[in-house]
C-alpha cells in the first residue's frame, strides 16, 4: 500500500489524525509530513469482482471493498491512478469535483474506461481558488466529492454503481482541520453502502474524537441523511467559519444521486456515548432497513451502558413491522 | 398552559412579538422578560387521539393539534418534557437539532418511548456555538428544527408520523429577531398538515407584519415548497446576515422527509395585500391538493379587494382538472 | 424585437457580453450603456403552439422557442410584459423571485391569465435589499429565476408547464460579472428542455470564455443537474464572494420542480477543450436521455481533437442498454 500513501502537507497536521477504518474500506491518507505543494502523487486501484455479483475498487490485489478506498488530496495536488481491471467487465474510474481531460473523463463518450483485463491511468488535477473580479473567486477544488464507474452496463455506469463500483475523494484547502476517523455512507436506492439493516456498517469512535464523515448519494431514488444526536452546518466544512458564518445547521440533509457533502462532528459531544442511529429519514426507506449505526464508545473505549442492549434490539429487529419489542425498555418514570 | 410558557429573554424581545396562532397550534412563546441563561423549562406535553384516525401533541388535556404546538426556544437553555400518553399506542417525542442522552432519544432502540398510558420525561439541551481552530467554530443548536414521534408503527415512528405526531421546534440565537406571526407548514405525503386542499391551513396577517414560517418535511415523498410574491435567504435566518452575505434567495425549497428550515416576510411587502398562495411545486401535488392561502389583510386588518374571490375560487375549484371558472376573471387588457 | 431590449447598467457592463444563443432561446439581453436605476422596460410575448403539441413564449410573432427567452433585469428594475395568446388555450405567465401584485400573479385563483386570443399586461417589479435589524438585510430580488405558465390544463399550469412554457429570468445585483454566453437547462420530467438524447441541446463554447448556466426544474419528477470538469459555488452566483465565503463548490445538485439556479464557469478551465456532458445524475433518467453535451471548442473556435468522435458516439448511443462501441475506444496505456 506504499504507493497508495499521500502526502499530508497541512498546516495543522498531526501524525495521529486521518486513520482509516479498515472494516469500511482502507483510506488514502494524508500522512505527517511538509511535502511541497503541486505535488503529484501515483496509486493503483484494482476493480476486483466480489461475492453477491458485487464489484468493488481496492488499493491492493484481493482488497476490493464497497465502498473503496477514501481518497484525499490537498488542493493543487495531482493524483495519477494506474486503475486495473481484474474483471470480465467494462469499466472506469470518473471523479466529481477535480480537473480532468477528456482521456480521464471515466466516460464511453470519450473512449475513456479500461476493458476486462485493461490497465489505464486516469490523472485527477486540484487547484486553489483564483482572482475574478472584484473581491470574487472562481472557486477551488477543495470539497467532499466521490469517484465512481462511468462505464460498466451502460454509458453512465448505471450497473458497476448498482454494484459497488463507488468511493469518497476529500479535497482539502490547506489549513482544514484533520478529523481523527473518517466513514464514507454512501446512499443507494434502498441499501446504505449496498448492504441494508441489521448489516448496514456500524460506525465506532470514542467520546470526544473527532469523526468525519462523508455522505454519497447514487442510484435511482431520493433520500435524505439523518444523525441522531450530531449536527453540522450545511457550508463546505460542516463547521461555521467565523462568527458570522450565515449558513443554516442541520441534522438532516438531502443525499440525491451523483451528489455528496461531509461534515466533522466531536462524537457524543452534549449528549454522551451510545448507540446512536444514522438513517435515512424516508419513511419506508428508514422502515426497509437504510438505518445502521453510530457507536460512541466511552472515552477510554469501552462499552456504554445500555450500548448492547440497543445493538442487540438493531440487529434483532424486523425494521418493517411493528417492533415487538414492547416489554424490554425500562427508564419510564415522570 | 401556565407551565408551558418559557422565558424569553432576547436582547431585542419585546411583548408583542412571537403571538400563537390558536387555528394552527398553540405555540409555547418566548414570553417578555430577561431570565437568566441556561434556565430549565418545564412543560407537559399530552398525546391524545384525534378525529379521523389522527393523533396530535397538545400543551392541554384535550387540546392536541396537527401539527403540535409550536416550542421554542434560547441556545443554551434546557426544555424538560412530561409526555403523557393517553393513546392506546406506543408512541415518544423525537427531537431534531438539539442535545438529548440517549434516554431521551425517543426511539425505541433505546427503549426511550411511553407505552399505552405512560407517563415519561425528555430532556432537550441546546448550546452556543464553540471555538474549534482558527477562527473556526462547531455550531450551536440555533435552526428551524422539528419534532415527530419515532415509535408508533415503526421503530422509526412511520405510524405516528403518518398520523400528524409532529410539530416545528425553533431554537434561537440570542439577538434573533423575533416575529408578529408564526405559522408551521409540514409537507406530508400528499397533504399539508394532515390536509388536501381546499381543507389545507388558510394563514393570515396584515400587511407589513413579520410572519415567520417554519417548514416541515415528513412522509414518503419528496417536495418543494414555494410561496407566491415573497422570497428569503436560503441561510439559518431567512435574512442576508451582511451586505456580503453570499446565500441565495429563493422563494421555492426542497422540502423533503426529516428537513426543515424557516425564514421571516414583511406580509405582503412590494407585492400588497391578497390571497397569495403557497403549495408543492412538484405538479401532481399542488394538482392533488398540495396548496394553500397566505392570506394577508390590509394594515388595518380589513380584507383587500379580490380576496374574497380568490378565496372563493380556491375552496371551490377541483384542483385536478382543468378549471371550469374561466368566465369569471377580470382585469383584462393590453 | 426592439421593445424586447432591455438596458445593461452593470458598472462592469462591456458590449460584447450577454449574447443570446438563438438555437436555443432569444435572450432578453441587459444592453451596453447607462440607463438609470429604477428603469421600466416593456416588452411583449408571444405565446404561440408548436409542432409536436409544444408552446411555447417568443419575443416576436413566429418566434416562440422552448424555453422561452432569458429575460434579465437588474435590482430596481420593472418589467412591463405584454402577453399575446396566440393559441386557443387558456394560459398566463408566472414569475418566481420578483414582484407583482395579484392581478400579474398569472395564476387563475386571481383571474390573471390569458383567455385564447387575448393580451393581457403582467407588472414585474424588483428591488434592492432593505436594512432589517442589526447588520441584517431583507433580501433584495438578485437571483437565477424563471417564469412559466400557471393557468394550462390545471389552475397550477401542470399543462403549460408540461408543453415547454418556461424560461429563464435573471435579476442581476449592479456589479456582477457579466458572461460571455448564457445556456438555458430545464429539467423536465424525462427530459431536457422537453428534448431527450441525442436530441437534447449541445450547447458550445469557445474554451477560455465566461459561460453562465440557469438550470430550472419542473414537472413531477426529481433531478439531480451534473455538469463534467467544470464546477460551482452553491451560492448566489456560482462564485466564492470573498476568500472567507464558506459556500460549498459543487458540481451536482439538487434541480426540482419549481426550483432554479445559475453559475457561470470559465469553460473548459483547467480541463481543456471537448464534449463534455452534461446529465441528470438519476441513473435511470441519464440512462433514459437526460443528457447533453457542452461542446468547448478551442479558442479559435476550432474543433478539439477527439470532439467529433464524441459527438458522433452521443448521437449514436442508444443511452438505455450496454454501448456496443466497445471496440472503438483509443488512448489505452499503463
């Protein structure tokens, strides 16, 4: 994975920060260090097929996962991706949110993806903001974007997202403040990361870490991203930039296909560890199993009370009827 | 209602301001006054049957609505529940944009709900924003948030919601500016509170007052909200905060399940008095019933010319063909 | 078309900018000079049947086009609209995000429409922001707007609508940057500009010019507006407004009934020149012909290498099953 490591050039850079969650799919990080700017770092992603008719990309032979691997970069890096085709499939890489020529596009309309068995380099330029008029800028590349397949069953790669075939990509401005773990959640016709409740990923940090996630939506229908007990301002960093930052704070937030956002959160912060549910809050989407979990654990990493309890009831219960569940919930009292 | 009054302690409040609107749900005001900071509120909140199937929150025995009251309010300060369940259903209050343990998270992952005649406690927490790095700060809990059941039917309270257990919760900035009127709009499947046109809340006020309007979305589908002849700043207030104030004003807004936002109008400003409307915006629901009328009186309260038309036509028509009342207009030339 | 010119009063006002692009819709351009504030234009529509069961608004008789012209006004401004029905269906024209009184509202609740045959005048007025309280300001009318038919087929103009009355209106804020080129997107239904691939519009630029985008949802359907290797501010303009603005940049975004937004991009900026697509992100919708091409020629005006083979594959592709242009794909390599 050598080759699948950045630079991390941050001003604020620590060598703690940016960790990847391996259960979720091994990140790209930003590792400590001062690398010049402009840098141009080179990876290789392998698109493997996996069980369940899935596919998924992954940063090394065998480690495909779904959702692949986290991306960053800082703005005015270039990332150079030797994309391998280990499948019987056509397919590609195309990323929102960077610089990219026709020949990296990931699209059929320009000849741009890897047939079965292919390798082919997509090369994904950033850049900082720039002068327009007046006190504007055209913006930066900075942002919390995605990459997926632009090619596998049709022209838009309609089949390798249905099955797997999509990541997150972050594009940081220098001086953006590190979070301490990451989770990508990527919302999918009625499966969160393609998997649907009790199996949905179960997300762990502890009281007082600071966890970004980065929330992707695809596929067909129109969903809505939920977190109980966090909250974030709807801006580029989920946090107000200043004082005066008018932006609104929210908890709920539209995830449409093709579209993404991030935010940071200190997990538990004013409201304690616990099992804290993340869903989608479409009624029967929520009801269909687009739920799943938020553990924040106590600050020296064990188990808050009660924590077992509400993962034993997400894991038991039916999600589409009536919880049975009437008689075990204690706590009542005026 | 007199435990259902909390304190309103803005820098600017006034006792004018921040009026219910009985018709619409009683709201639990920020009253005159200068209390402290970070001050408890205690209110009590009955959850009852209703005509028709329904189930609403009242602050009174026998005085639940669709939606429920309005609640309000200050960052920093603390609302503590008493639900009271007179139902023959599960149900609980869920909170959106506000800091709850998980005891108080309505959900019936955590057990946190009242049974059949239950009597339980939530306590909602609220926060100023806090420093984070630079000039950089986590937010507080200021917004147009909501509140719905999260039990009924569901483990994700698709019974009660569908069934109108849900209402608006604002928590304020201090220096806030506080309104003349505040209506609550939720946008719910195929109805508008609970209701299909010409059925759907008429909400009145006199030209030159500031209306506030806080926006629900709930349900299975998705919508857009516009309201004729007034526009806000899509931001927290609804107001550009500076002359540099880069928000956009729109006067239609995605509305979808679990969102909300709020904004403020002067009544008919520019635009004069009349019988504007409001309605979704995706076709086949303004067509199906999605609309309403923003009534707004001249100054002195008296009904403007072509209101009682308008009003007229609005309860008459079909709202899903093509209008038979093209005789009837006027106003004509070139 | 003469009345139809309106009078350019930027402060950065150049001749050469806010060309039309007839193909696809007469614009209403802001032209060179110094108009004071406050100016009334009058200009008369044409509403007018189309081949294919289509109507559409035009700036002179003959002319209608679908959408209908890009009117602009700055803040301050009033825009007398003489409509001439041409056709022998009820209709009006509805204006979002500017000023009128109930009698140009354009919906039949206030018998604002247009009987088949007649003219009727519609009274557009914008404004400036007003000081609210503290450093806050009621919004004034800047934005990227649109207008449509409210009164065919039902009184919420679902058949209007549905049969391409609808355009673009901006309201400039005095000191934006004016464009070189203006593109009209609605999204539609299954459709764009009520066209689907390869028939929907190739819109063209010469690389390096200031293109400006107003994308409007309508109909009954959700849409998510994707534009390749060009993005934007989600704010105001599309641009950062200063280089603390906290907006999000994007290059996907939510485009719903009702709902408009612009931004202008310096094109192919970064990427260089080529067809680069422009689609709804909903797999099914981009699959089923929700797609188009921005063409950024070289600065010359010539053709980009590979373009052609690009447009031919646009043309070619059937957009719903897998290409079979396999084979023809070049610039493979490790």
């Amino acid at each position: 994975m050598d080759d699948a490591v950045l630079s991390r050039r941050s001003l604020i850079a620590t060598g703690a920060v940016g960790l990847a969650v391996p259960a979720i799919g091994a990140a790209v990080a930003l590792t400590g260090g001062a690398a010049k700017a402009g840098a141009t770092r080179k990876i290789t992603i392998w698109a493997e097929a996996l069980p369940g008719g899935l596919f998924g990309y992954g940063l090394a032979p065998g480690q495909a996962t779904v959702p692949g691997p986290l991306l960053e970069m800082y703005e005015g890096d270039t990332l150079e991706i030797t994309l391998v085709n280990t499948t019987n499939q056509r397919l590609s890489i195309h990323a929102h949110g960077v610089d990219y020529s026709t020949t990296s596009d990931g699209s059929p309309l320009h000849g741009s993806y890897n047939n079965p068995g292919e390798i082919r380099t997509y090369v994904w330029r950033s850049r900082e903001m720039s002068a327009a008029a007046g006190r504007r800028f055209m913006p930066g590349s900075a942002g919390y974007w995605h990459y997926h397949d632009h090619a596998m069953g049709t022209d838009h790669g309609t089949g390798g997202v249905a099955k797997g075939l999509y990541g997150a990509l972050i594009v940081r401005r220098r001086g953006d403040i590190l979070p301490d773990k990451q989770f990508t959640v990527v919302f999918h016709d009625m499966t969160i990361n393609n998997k649907a409740a009790p199996n949905t990923p179960m997300f762990e940090a502890n009281l007082g870490q600071r966890v970004e996630w980065v929330a992707i939506g695809h596929g067909n229908l129109f969903h809505t991203f939920h977190l109980h007990a966090h909250r974030w301002v709807d801006n580029r960093t989920g946090m107000l930039e200043s004082v005066s930052d008018p932006s609104p704070t929210v908890d709920n937030k539209d995830l449409n296909p093709g579209s993404s956002f991030g935010f940071q959160v200190i997990a538990g912060e004013g409201v304690g560890p616990g099992a804290w549910m993340y869903h989608c809050h479409v009624q029967n989407h929520s009801d269909g199993g687009m739920a799943g979990l938020f553990l924040v654990r106590n600050a020296d990493g064990s188990m808050p009370p009660g924590a077992e309890e509400a993962i034993h009831r997400f894991q038991g219960h039916a999600h589409t009827t009536t919880s049975t569940d009437t008689d075990d919930h204690g706590g009542h009292g005026a």
